[in-house]
C-alpha cells in the first residue's frame, strides 16, 4: 500500500509541474531563413523605349470551304518621339494578340524622320492608294493641325508644329500609309548637298 501512495504522488506531482514552453517561431520569417539567404527577386522588365498607339482594330472575314473565318486585325504606330517611328499590321482570333503582332512588326520596320526646330524641312505630299495628304511646316507655337490617324504618325515621331490637309480616301489605313510616304520623302539641306556633291551654302 505504500509503494502505491508512492506512485500516485509521483504521478500528481508530474501533473502538476508545467510543461516545458516550446520556442515560438518569430512573426514574418515563416520559412525560418535570414534575409541574406532568401533568393533575390527577378528584375522588373525595363521600360520599351517607343510608345504605341492603337489606330485601328477591325473584324475581318474570310469565306473558305467550310464556311467563314473571323479575325482581327490591328494597326499599330510606335516611336519614341526623337525622330523615329515604325507602323505595323497584325491578324489574328484574339484582339490582344493582333495588337501584340502589329507591335513586333512596327518595332522591326523603324525608320528615322528628319526633325528642325519641331516641325519638317520643307512641305511635301504623301500618295498612297486613293488617299493623299499634304504637309507643310508651321512655326513655334502652331500645334499639330492633323485627323486622327496622321496625328499619331506625327505625334509619335516627336512633330510639334505641322499643318496638313487630307485629300482623297479617309481609310484610316490609307491616311496612315500616305503620312509616312510623306514623311519619309523629306530631305535636309544637307543630304541634298551630299548627293549633289556641293556645299550647304550653294543650295
């Protein structure tokens, strides 16, 4: 009877006595590693030097055999406003996809644009299909005075001062074909005497 006293005891004591408090783990470390040790986050994607703009998105069909198919297609402008711009035209299902097309091909076909004092050399006409555009320059202070889909060639390029006038078809295609027509027929003073092989002031 006694042995038993005795072990009833011990059992109530070790009862009694309170448990061993395990560690908490820190709030805001859950995976337990130090800063150091934790793995670097991937850099953000740098910003793309051009700017884009979205002129047009149209649903387009073809008729095939088994009936038709519906597209998209985008036309995309992008430049950086220092004197270059491309223009690009890209199909598919999705409109977000034609656009992401149209801006790849517009990246790949840039071309520079002489500037002077933020508006062209001299005036000129651009041609294309049934839609023709003129473009003279303005002085400081004159704006951009252009429709909607010249104004985004013009803008992008980085042309302060322009007048232009549209003549013809009002296809927005078109008029943004005609303006780059136009902008790339322009010539300073001295690419002209380089091909002439004369001096600037002989001009």
């Amino acid at each position: 009877m006694a042995e038993k006293e005795q072990i009833t005891a011990e059992n109530v004591a070790t009862e009694n006595t309170p448990a061993e408090k395990t560690p908490k783990a820190k709030k805001g470390n859950f995976s337990g590693k130090r800063k150091e040790e934790r793995k670097e986050r991937a850099p953000r994607k740098e910003a793309s030097e051009f700017d884009k703009q979205v002129v047009s998105v149209r649903r387009v069909q073809k008729v095939v055999k088994g009936g038709r198919t519906l597209r998209f297609s985008a036309l995309v402008v992008v430049g950086d406003r220092k004197g270059r711009v491309g223009l690009g035209i890209g199909k598919s299902k999705e409109v977000s996809l034609a656009i992401e097309k149209a801006t790849t091909i517009a990246k790949k076909n840039i071309v520079n644009i002489p500037i002077i004092n933020d508006t062209i050399p001299h005036s000129t006409t651009g041609k294309y299909s049934a839609t023709s555009i003129l473009l003279l320059p303005a002085p400081e202070g004159t704006g951009v005075i252009a429709g909607g889909s010249a104004r985004a060639v013009i803008e992008l390029v980085g042309i302060k001062n322009i007048v232009t006038k549209r003549h013809g078809s009002s296809n927005k295609m078109n008029c943004v074909k005609a303006t780059m027509a136009g902008l790339l027929s322009l010539k300073t003073k001295e690419e002209i005497a380089r091909r002439r092989g004369k001096a600037v002031e002989e001009i």
